[in-house]
C-alpha cells in the first residue's frame, strides 16, 4: 500500500525535509532505484511496502534509514498519528541507521546492518 503523497507535505510543515517518491520524478522507479536515491541523499524511506525491509536487510548496508507501517489498510489520518508519536519518541540518531516498524499497538526498531 503506498503511502499519501501528502504525508511530505505534512512532514515539511512539521520542519522535516520530505519529499514524496513521485515529486522528484520517481513515481515509476524500482524500489532498488528507490534506495539508492534515499542512500545518496541520506533519506529515511517512509513507506508500507513490505519489500522494503527485505531487500534494505540483505545489501547489509547501515542505510537508507527506513520507517515501515504494517498490518493493515491505515488511513491518513492513522498514519499521521503514530507517525507523530514516534518522531516524538525517538531521536534523529535512533531512527539514522534503523529498521524502525508501526504496528497498531507497537513500534519495534532495528539497527542496521542487519546481520
């Protein structure tokens, strides 16, 4: 499930430097090419796409960062809200160089590389 291109607007007015996959003309890119953009810019990808954590675990790379929403159909509104409970709990340093997973009812976070 791809994630609102709105979301990096809302990212941005909260101070971020976001961008949606689509705005920087990535909107038929692989997910390889995907990572590659997100390793080069030092991105975190924000996304509910489930090939991303396989295919950022197994390069055995420390990056790109990446934050994955699971288990379900999330709304809009129910992605801004974890999304806002974990940019508060964790720290830049803590999500740089994580796997970090939104379930409904946890968040779990993984160093990378994975290994």
């Amino acid at each position: 499930m791809p994630l609102s291109p709105t979301l990096s607007g809302w990212l941005t007015e909260l101070g971020y430097d976001a961008v949606h996959a689509s705005e920087i003309g990535l909107h038929a890119a692989s997910d390889v090419e995907i990572i590659e953009r997100a390793k080069q810019e030092v991105r975190t990808i924000v996304t509910a796409d489930l090939d991303y954590p396989r295919l950022i675990a197994t390069a055995g790379n420390d990056s790109p960062s990446l934050i994955l929403f699971r288990n379900g159909d999330w709304t809009e509104a129910g992605v801004r809200s974890r999304l806002a409970v974990v940019l508060s709990t964790l720290t830049e340093d803590e999500i740089q160089g994580s796997i970090v997973t939104i379930d409904r009812d946890r968040v779990r976070r993984r160093r990378l590389p994975i290994g």
